[in-house]
C-alpha cells in the first residue's frame, strides 16, 4: 500500500484527458459516491465488428457548447445495470479507456450514457482514482486548467 503521503492530491472537480476517445480535455465531477465512471454519450451506436461488440457516440466535451462534437469509438467489454442518483436502474454500455490525470495515465472503465442534464459531462468514480489520489473537496483544478483556445464552432 502506498504512503498516503506519497499520493497526488485532486480537487472536487478537474479537467482530465480521454486520448484513447480523441478527447484532449473535459471537465470531470471526482465522485467518492459513485463506484463506477461515466461519459455523457449521445446517438450511441452499438454494432458487431468481428466477434466483438462496439460502441460508435458522439461527445459534447464542454458542458453548454452542443455546437462541438467528437465522435469517437470503443469496444464494449460490459453491459451493466446502473443506477443513477435519483434511483433509476439503466443497462449501459461499459468500455475500457485510458484516461490522463495528473500526469499519470492509467486505464478506467467507462459507462456511457446521456449526461445533458447534469452538470458535468464527465463522472469519475472511485474505482478510477482509489489508491492514486487523495480528495481535497474544498478545492478544485490541482491539475490546472486547459489554456484558453478559440471558440469551437
């Protein structure tokens, strides 16, 4: 186990990269609460590609900007019945992606799902970060922020 000491410290909330989805960043809510990590995920495509499932979606990375969209691509290693906060029970799709937090990448799953009305297009869960970070909750952004670009279409 490692030293507590010796762990990265995140904030309630931090911008993350996704290169594996083609996502160079988007804001992530860290989620203690919740156990498994999800990705807002719109016109969610499954379909066969050899003697595998995979997802084809679309992503808004910036919460109010439905104007910039990625598409990106992933094998499906799971459907899995999840509950959301409010108590509903979903089967979603779930996939393995590499995530950049940090400056350390490592690997999470991912259940995607529409996340349009909530306030982050990006959950992740405390299977993602358990043992690699420690919480401060009165902060956010230790990772920092992507520089200003201009603005997406």
């Amino acid at each position: 186990m490692k030293d507590s000491r010796t762990k990265p410290i995140i904030g309630w909330r931090e911008w993350v990269s996704l290169p594996d989805l083609g996502i160079k960043f988007i804001k992530a809510k860290i989620d203690t609460g919740a156990r498994s990590s999800s990705l807002h995920a719109f016109d969610l495509e499954l379909y066969e590609q050899g003697d595998q499932q995979w997802a084809r979606f679309k992503v808004n990375p910036v919460q109010r900007n439905e104007h910039w969209e990625i598409v990106s691509t992933a094998p499906v290693i799971d459907m899995r019945s999840i509950r959301s906060s409010s108590g509903q029970a979903e089967i979603r799709p779930v996939v393995k992606t590499n995530v950049v937090l940090m400056g350390q990448t490592f690997e999470i799953e991912l259940t995607l799902t529409d996340r349009n009305q909530m306030g982050f297009r990006m959950l992740l869960g405390r299977e993602a970060f358990r043992r690699r970070f420690l919480i401060d909750p009165g902060k956010s952004y230790h990772s920092g922020v992507p520089k200003k670009r201009k603005r997406h279409p």
